[in-house]
C-alpha cells in the first residue's frame, strides 16, 4: 500500500501541474484590470507603473512560471519560517493579491480556521449523522423511520442554503433570540465562557451546512445497505446462526462503505466551495467568502490560489479514498 501511495503522490504532481496551466490560461481570459479598485485621481502613468509592478504586462507563460515558482518555492517556505519563527524567504517575492496588496497566503492562512470552525464542524455532523440514519433506514425499509429519513433528506436537498439561512436568521436570531444572526471572525476562544460563544454563533450555519451534507450521505448509505443486504454472503452469515448485530454491523456494514467512502472523501474539499452562500449569509470570513470576494473584485491571483488549493484537495482526498478501500475490502489489492 506504501508503493501504491508513493506512486500515486508522484502522479499527481504532473496532474496538478497541468490542472494549474488550464486554470491561469483560463483566467487569463477573463476580463480584469488590478487598477480597477485604485482612486479615479491616480494618473494613469501610476497605474502602468504598478501594473508592471504586479507583473501583469509580461506574457501570459512568463507569469505562470513566476506564479509556479512563488506558490511551490516561495509559499511553503514561508509557512515554514512561520513555524520555526526563522527568516529563510525574506525578501522572495510572493503572490500578491490585487485587491488587497498582501500575500495571498497570509490572507488565506487568515482565514482557514474560519472556515474549520464552521465547514469541519459541520462535515463531521452530518457523517455522524447520516451514516446511523442511513444504515437503520435500510435495515427497517419502508418503516416509520425510513419514511421520516426520506422527508428530512428531501427536505434537504430541495431546499438551498439561501433559503435555510435567512429563514433560521429569521426564527433564532429575530424572533426566538437565541444565537447570533452575524458570525464575529473576530472572536477568540480562552476559556470555557468564550468557547460557549463560539458554539452559539457556530450553531445556525452549521445547521444549514449539515442538512445538505446529512441527506446526501444518508441516501447513499441507505441505497449501499439495501443493496448488499440482499447478497448471497448475508444469507449465509445468518444460516451460520449469528447474531444479527453481527451481521449488519460487520459484514453488511463494512461493505456498504466503500462507495460511501468515495462521497465522503471527495465531499470534503467541494463543500469548502459549497460553502460560499452559506459563509455569505452568516458573514463568516472563510475561503468560501474570500473566493467570491476575490471574483467580485477581478482579484485573479486570489482567485488562481484558491482554486489550484481546491485542485489539491480533490486530488489529495481521491487518494485517501483508494487507501481506504483496502482497509475496508481486503479482496482489493495494491500490488
């Protein structure tokens, strides 16, 4: 499994590479000038000057090189200088973000545990969820339960976040007053009456969040037990009179989660982009929110960042995913 990791992690750099091309040329289309946002007062001789500052009269290969460069050279450098509080990069020019004029990096460092607190919180709810609804849902089909799961999860994927959002803004927020309609980023967990703020502003978009997370997962654990349910070897496994917790926890269970594994996985780098109307509404300043700031604003290295950042999740979490058939299926082998 070891080769099998190594090879596929050699693999993907080429991947990513060409994933990275195709998205700075794509961009390099899209119409923007970074002197969009400069005072109309500014003569236009300084903002040529700053244009070729920001590297954007050169030609269109020659800043990829210098963006490859800074993002695979430059950057991890950095978040090593700022762990070990030394001064290797100082002075390396870094991506620099066209709205802001600051390293897109720091900004983005900036504003990843926002997105965890609320983003990671809500993923790991809704698999704590959706995986036991699922599997009871199928194991008493067409019962109460089942019927009651196959609502919510409607429920749940016809209903979009900007509907949910202002809708439990409008309950809890207006009329109940129990949580906080805006998420303050400007807050710091210390100690225990903190961390209960921190919940309570955290409570509304994680709700929304893992409603569309819980009725997707739910739906696919369900439909992966019924169908293994049904097979040859769980019949056997009764007649050889085990106990039926048995059966469906390690037998039926095991099985059904390796599809389930491949949702789960690639899942999580798309909900940080899916969480961009929902980090909108509740003003939570994380990735998602930096993103469609960044498209608003014309920010193209802000943008170029963010979406090679989901490339490597996607290809990351892909591999995690193969890892773990094997550790789920031992029939699967990586030789």
């Amino acid at each position: 499994m070891l080769t099998f990791a190594t090879r596929r992690l050699i693999l993907s750099i080429p991947t990513l590479l060409f994933i990275s091309f195709v998205i700075f040329m794509l961009l390099q289309l899209a119409p923007g000038d970074p002197m969009s946002q400069v005072p109309l007062t500014v003569p236009d001789e300084v903002k040529q000057k700053m244009r070729e500052a920001l590297g954007v009269g050169e030609p269109a290969l020659v800043q990829y090189w210098k963006w490859l460069v800074q993002v695979f050279w430059v950057e991890p450098q950095v978040l090593i200088d700022s762990i070990f509080g030394t001064n290797i990069s100082e002075g390396k020019q870094r991506v620099i973000s066209w709205q802001t004029r600051s390293p897109v990096m720091d900004i983005v460092i900036q504003r990843i545990p926002q997105t965890l607190w609320v983003v990671g919180v809500a993923y790991i709810v809704a698999i704590l969820i959706a995986i036991p609804v699922g599997v009871y849902s199928a194991y008493r089909q067409y019962s109460v339960f089942d019927q009651a799961g196959t609502f919510v999860t409607m429920i749940g994927f016809s209903i979009p976040p900007f509907f949910t959002g202002p809708l439990l803004i409008v309950i809890f927020s207006v009329q109940l007053g129990w949580f906080p309609s805006i998420y303050d980023t400007t807050h710091v967990v210390n100690d225990w009456a903190s961390f209960k703020v921190q919940l309570q502003q955290m409570i509304m978009p994680v709700m929304v969040l893992a409603l569309q997370i819980t009725a997707q997962l739910s739906r696919y654990m369900r439909a992966s037990m019924l169908d293994n349910l049904g097979q040859d070897y769980v019949r056997t496994a009764r007649a050889k009179g085990m106990s039926e917790s048995i059966v469906v926890m390690q037998h039926v269970l095991r099985n059904s989660m390796i599809p389930v594994v491949t949702v789960i996985a690639l899942g999580i780098p798309s909900i940080f982009g899916g969480a961009i109307i929902t980090e909108n509404v509740f003003k939570v300043n994380g990735i998602g929110q930096l993103l469609i700031t960044a498209l608003f604003a014309n920010d193209l290295p802000m943008v170029m960042t963010l979406t090679f950042i989901f490339a490597v999740l996607i290809v990351l979490f892909n591999l995690v995913a193969d890892v773990l058939y094997g550790l789920l299926d031992p029939r699967i082998r990586y030789d």
